[in-house]
C-alpha cells in the first residue's frame, strides 16, 4: 500500500493502530512525544510503557519531529489524549495539507467548549469537515494488539471519506464498518466513559450484577437523549459506538476508567488514584463536560451527574445509588 501515515501520538492505542497500519504495508511514521520515550523504544523497538509485550514491526518508523511527522502523510492520525487535542493542533496547523485526511481516535469531550475531537480538529486545523473522520468502537488496545477479532466504526459526514478511512484500516482480525453520523459516534464513545467509572465505582462499593445491568441499560437511554438533541441518529447508540463501545469498557479489566470508578467505590480518593495511573482515564475529564452539557442543555442526565457528584464533591457511592433508585417512579420508554 502506498499511503504515507503519521499517527501523532505514541500511547496504546496510537501505537497499536501504527503497529496494524505498517503490517498492513502503509509506510507509517509514529510521533513520539516524550524523549526519553522515543529513545527507548528506538533502543528496544518496543514501547514499555504503553503497550508492553509488543514488538515494533521493522517498517515502522518514529520520530520526535512533529512537523515533519505531519507534512510528509497523506493520512493524519490524531491520537493524542483528549484534553490535549487542541494544543497539538494548534502546533501544526501551519503544517497540515489541505488534501489530507484526518483521522480522530481521541475519546472525549472538551472541557468548557463542550466540542467534541472532530469540532475542535475542524476549528482549529485548515481542512475542509469531509476531511475528517472518527474511528471509535468496542476496542481495547491491549487485544487489538495482539490480533484478537475487533469491530469498530469509521464515521464522517462524508460516506466516502469514512469508506477510505475503513478500507485503510480494515484487517482480518480488525473489522471496519461505515457510516455519516460522527455525532452519535462521538457521543457514544466519549459519554460511555463516564458510565465506566459508574460501572467500576458499582464494583468497588460491593454493588451485584443486577445493579449494573440497570446502570447500563439507563445510562444507554442518557447517552442517546443527549446524542439526539446534538443532532446525532438514534439507531446509532444500538451499534458499536454506542451499546458496544458501553459493554467492553464497562466490564473489561483494560478499562481505565472502570478501574478509576472501583478504586473510588472502595475508598480512594481521585487524585490518589489518578497520582498513580501512567496512562489517561478520559472519563474524569468527560464527566466534567457533560454535566456543563447537561446544565447547558437542561437535560435530565441523572447517572452522569451522580458521577460527577461522586467524582468531584466526595459524594458516598451508596447515597449515590440510593438517590437513583429512589426517583420519581416513571413509564420506562
């Protein structure tokens, strides 16, 4: 394959999808942002840090040049942490092409602008929205890694970029599927995050599966309202990016963000739990946004914000939960 690649950033999943990218025979280039990082994985072919236990396929190349990183592809993969989205654009806006094709594999939400990754690469870098496409599903670094069976969405509001984006990345172990509605996709792969650390905080509190079956079930319906009123298709939040991305992040041992939720559901605090982490939970950050969404949007988001009360005002996960179930009896639609 001839398209020149560069992933811009070197944390699991941006590794991964270089490391499937250039044994497919796309000639990639990685960025690494830490030296000492690019460093040792020049010395090892290996990143420890991230993905460890994986080999750097030989084609692969890494640099610490972003600039160059960024000129010399055809394909821009932006797979940097979230909060950080818009910083890394900002620096390469006066070297992106307008003929590039960007593509989004951050899961988030910005705080205060309340944008999500495809919004804030749009508004900040020099490319047309039918140049942008997200790439979101059900899949977990670590086994997409080692070439488990994976299913996952391209979207874009241009079907042929999101079917260019699918064809490039599609393998017969990481299967691709298309589609136009990047804001449901979005949405479900950014908010699903928030249910996570729901889900861990039910564990770590001693909570059963009947407890999470409803957290899931209700948090889908939260997901989805919001979804809507952004303008997203409802039928999206029944595909991988919705109630598939919700189910592997909310009972995998890989969830980062479930694993947040348990420490606080045994006791820890935030800062202590996040203090020792070397990689990003995208939830906490998340959960910020979507209750300023939710104020903004004056919609009803219950576990989202009981979350968000847990997370950053102390609030005891079993008060939490008391308050949630002991709401106004309604008609389940």
């Amino acid at each position: 394959m001839s398209q020149l690649i560069s992933v811009i950033g070197a944390g699991s999943w941006g590794n991964t999808l270089a490391n499937l990218l250039a044994k497919k025979g796309c000639d990639v280039t990685m960025w690494v942002f830490e030296t000492d990082q690019l460093a040792e994985m020049e010395k090892t072919r290996r990143n420890e840090r991230y993905l460890p236990g994986i080999s750097l396929p030989e084609s692969l190349k890494l640099t610490g040049d972003l600039q160059a990183a960024v000129q010399s592809a055809d394909v821009l993969v932006m797979a940097v942490p979230s909060h950080a989205m818009r910083i890394v654009c900002e620096k390469i806006s006066d070297s992106v092409r307008d003929n590039q094709i960007i593509v989004n594999v951050a899961k988030g939400i910005e705080n205060d602008t309340l944008k999500r990754m495809s919004e804030v690469i749009g508004e900040v870098l020099p490319v047309s929205e039918k140049q942008i496409a997200t790439l979101y599903g059900p899949s977990h670094a670590e086994e997409v890694a080692r070439e488990i069976a994976t299913a996952v969405v391209a979207a874009s509001t241009n079907l042929e970029t999101a079917r260019i984006v699918r064809d490039l990345f599609a393998t017969e172990y990481f299967r691709v599927y298309s589609g136009t509605d990047i804001i449901g996709v979005e949405i479900g792969g950014s908010v699903k995050n928030v249910v996570a650390i729901a889900a861990g905080i039910c564990d770590g509190a001693g909570f059963g599966d009947n407890t999470k079956a409803a957290l899931l079930t209700r948090s889908l319906a939260e997901i989805q309202r919001l979804g809507v009123v952004l303008g997203a298709r409802p039928e999206t939040f029944a595909g991988l990016s919705g109630i598939g991305d919700l189910i592997v992040t909310c009972m995998s041992k890989h969830s980062r963000n479930r694993h947040v939720g348990e420490q606080i559901g045994r006791g820890r605090t935030l800062e202590e739990i996040l203090g020792e982490m070397v990689m990003v939970a995208e939830g906490v950050k998340t959960t910020r946004s979507v209750h300023q969404l939710s104020k903004k949007l004056k919609l009803e988001m219950p576990i989202s914000e009981q979350v968000y009360e847990v997370l950053f005002h102390n609030k005891n996960p079993h008060e939490a939960v008391a308050e949630l179930m002991t709401r106004e009896a309604k008609d389940e639609h």
